[in-house]
C-alpha cells in the first residue's frame, strides 16, 4: 500500500490525559512523496498550567518520515482570539 500518515492535536485541560482534538490526513502516492496533513483546533484554555497541547503522528507505512528527513517541517502556530 501507498504510505499515509495523520497528524493530530492532543489536549489536555488537567496536565494529565490527553484527547484527540483535530485531525488531518494525507495519503501519498507515487515517488518523491511530498504532501500535508494539516490538523486544526480552537483551544480555551483558561489555565496554562493544566491545559496543554502536542503533536501526535501516526505513519501507515514503515519507511515514512513525516518530518522530511534532516530538516524538520513540523510546525504549529498559535493565535490568541481574545479573552473568554
């Protein structure tokens, strides 16, 4: 089978257990794969000591290097919309 991956936010809200709270997909076919799972969330997060977020990614096929071999092409980017 062709490789794939997904990229998932992960959040906690008490510095402990960790959920799924967005998730993108991409499938990669051919050769010189090159693709994005792009994975968005909306956050409230009304205490930075308990509410946390990572980065989680899953490959489909042994091999695949999510993160483009020696150059890191993971990124996040956090906006602040305002006060709840």
């Amino acid at each position: 089978a062709d490789p794939g991956f997904r990229t998932e936010i992960q959040v906690t809200t008490d510095n402990s257990s960790y959920n799924t709270h967005g998730v993108g997909y991409a499938h990669l076919s051919g050769t010189n794969y090159q693709d994005q799972g792009i994975a968005t969330s909306i956050i409230d997060v009304t205490d930075t000591a308990n509410v946390k977020v990572r980065p989680v990614y899953h490959v489909r096929s042994s091999g695949t290097d999510v993160e483009g071999g020696s150059i890191v092409r993971s990124y996040f980017k956090f906006i602040r919309l305002g006060d709840t």
